[in-house]
C-alpha cells in the first residue's frame, strides 16, 4: 500500500465528523434556516461534489461562450482559488484585462483571455455579483465553482464528474473527505439539474449501475476535451502536434489532475519521460523557472510543454526563459450530446424569464 494511501486509511475515523458538519450545513439550507438571495440575472453555477480537477473551468468557458452565441451579454464570477488577493476585485470589462494573475488567480485569467466578458473574484458570491452585475448588468451570471456555494440562488445548477471517479480501482478516493474526494456526500447529486460526466482524453466507460442510479435521477451530457493544438506562449502562434513527435520536451504543469494532460501527451505520441509537476494553481517563482531550466538543459530537451492555465503565470517569466521554446496544449470542452444541451439550456432560460413576469 502507498504511503499516501495509508494516510488514507489513517483519516477514516475522521469522515464521521466531516459527514456531520456537511449535514448540518446542507439541512439549515434545505429548510430555510439559512436563507438563498437572488440577483438580477440567469444564473448557471458550475461545480462539483469532489476534489480535484473534473474540468470545471473548460466548462465554464464552453458555457459562457454558449451564452454569448445565444445574443446575451454575461459575465463571470469566481472565488478566485489560489490567489493572494482578498474581497472583490474585478479581473476585467470584457475588453481589457486588470488584474495579475496572482490577485486574479490562473483559471480566472485563462476564461477571460477565452471569453472576453466582465469578469471578477470575490469569496462572497452574492456581494461579487451584485458589484459585478452593478458596474456590469448582464442577461446571465456564470459562477465557476459554486456548487457548495448555497447562498446565493442559481437558475442552472450543473454538477461535473471526472469519469475517473467513478472508474479507478482505489475506493479511497471515492470516501469523503479527509480520506477520499468527496466534498459532500454523492446522493447530493439531487441539487443539480443536470450532470456532465467529463472523460476528458480517456474512452469513454460505462459508469456503474450504483453510480449511474444516482446520476440519472437528473439529465446526464457526456463531455470531453478536443486539441486545438499547440500554441507559442509567447505569441499565440499556432503549431500542430506533429512538430513535436519523436522530439524530447520537457512537460511541465501545476494542475489537480496531470494524468489527462500526460494522457493527451501519450495520444499525440509526444515523449512524456521528462515532467516536472507541481502542486495545482501553483504560483511560480524565480525558484521554480530555475528548476525548469536545470532540467531542460540537463535533459537536452527541444521544448517545454505546459498547459493553458499554467501558460497564464509562465508568461510572467518571458525573460527569464527567453532562451527557451514554451508551447502550450490549447485544448476545448465538448459535448457528445451538444444540441441537446443547447435546447435544455434555452429551456431554462425560458423558465427564468417566464418567473420575472
């Protein structure tokens, strides 16, 4: 057994407690004990009950642009997770961007850079809204990461699961927290309005029947990630993945989950020996672009390959790896069922406009 699986197992006695002050929680929500406050706009949370990465930011870049092709001004609010600053702060109008990445944080700075809509960051989510909705009244609100965020209401509840989850061999990781990856309970499934299982690189699987029991009490979209292709950090230029076949590149991210990052690696046939991983929304540092660096010459390496996100803070460095090739996997949500979802999200909106009058 790993070491970090023993830890695992050390951590159960605590699930109890943990359990308990979720149900406490979600039981003074559910009774109105503790009250929801709604704001002037259709509101789509995009969350998740577990850990780690199910790509909830690519979704809310999917959905966000959705909105827009359906003519409607949005805007987007985050808590901003990983970021040094504290309170409200708008990232950007829509057209210029005015915060670093490290008071923004790197998920929020990559959506804006796709979506280019008003955009802030703020624990609060009701405050943020109503500061962002003010400065910026929009038709639609896509909170990113807002599942467990209760107090404030939203009109589309979306609920994402890697398929992973349900389909590695470890059940450790599928126990609530401390030991496993659950924030809640999975039977809390019931408060979304409709579930994304993300495959992202991997084929897609049949989830369980105990899983899929729960899940299809409520419509079920099946995503995964399509390769745009590889981008110049510093320019945006294009290049396709076959400029960088049978080339030694150093792999270099800061993500929750780097297996689908080096899976997509493996698919184009790109060596993935040389990697250096850090802990997600890692924030370099001079320490850290030292260390790439150090293996990229040590390794004789042709390239660096990093991902979107972690694109946004390396950026910072164009100095300091000046002399070095970054490129960056530009990758994209889809949906095997997008018509469908498209008509299930106009159907919601009809319903919000059909309760404002």
């Amino acid at each position: 057994m790993r070491t970090l699986d023993v830890l695992r197992v050390l951590l159960i006695p605590l699930i109890p407690l943990y359990a308990l002050g979720v149900s406490i929680r979600n039981y003074l929500f559910n009774h109105g004990i503790i009250k929801t406050k709604a704001v002037n706009s259709f509101v789509v949370s995009v969350g998740n009950l577990t850990t780690g990465g199910s790509g909830k930011s690519p979704f809310t870049i999917m959905v966000t642009k959705m909105l827009k092709n359906m003519g409607l001004t949005v805007a987007v609010l985050s808590r901003g997770y990983g970021r040094d600053s504290e309170g409200y702060l708008l990232v950007s109008d829509g057209k210029q961007v005015y915060a670093k990445v490290e008071d923004a944080g790197d998920e929020m700075l990559q959506t804006v850079y796709n979506c280019e809509v008003p955009a802030a960051v703020c624990e609060d989510r009701i405050i943020g809204a109503e500061e962002l909705l003010g400065d910026f009244p929009s038709d639609a609100l896509v909170l990113d990461d807002a599942y467990q965020h209760r107090y404030i209401h939203r009109d589309l509840n979306i609920a994402i699961f890697d398929q992973r989850f349900f389909t590695r061999l470890n059940g450790l990781r599928r126990l609530l927290l401390p030991t496993g990856d659950l924030r809640e309970p999975i039977a809390e499934v019931k408060r979304a309005d409709c579930v994304i299982v993300n495959r992202k690189f991997s084929p897609k699987v049949e989830v369980k029947e105990k899983y899929m029991k729960l899940l299809k009490i409520k419509p079920v979209f099946n995503a995964c990630y399509k390769t745009v292709g590889f981008l110049d950090v510093r320019n945006n230029q294009f290049f396709p993945a076959e400029e960088f076949q049978g080339q030694r590149s150093l792999l270099v991210c800061g993500i929750a989950n780097p297996h689908s990052f080096i899976t997509a690696m493996e698919s184009f046939n790109i060596s993935t020996d040389e990697q250096l991983i850090f802990a997600d929304h890692k924030l370099y540092t001079n320490e850290e672009v030292q260390a790439i660096r150090k293996v990229f010459y040590d390794k004789n390496c042709y390239s660096v390959i990093t991902t979107e996100k972690d694109s946004v803070k390396l950026s910072q460095f164009s100095k300091e790896l000046d002399d070095i090739d970054i490129y960056y996997l530009k990758i994209e949500m889809q949906l095997d069922e997008e018509e469908e979802f498209k008509s299930y999200l106009d159907g919601k909106l009809q319903e919000h406009k059909n309760k404002k009058n």
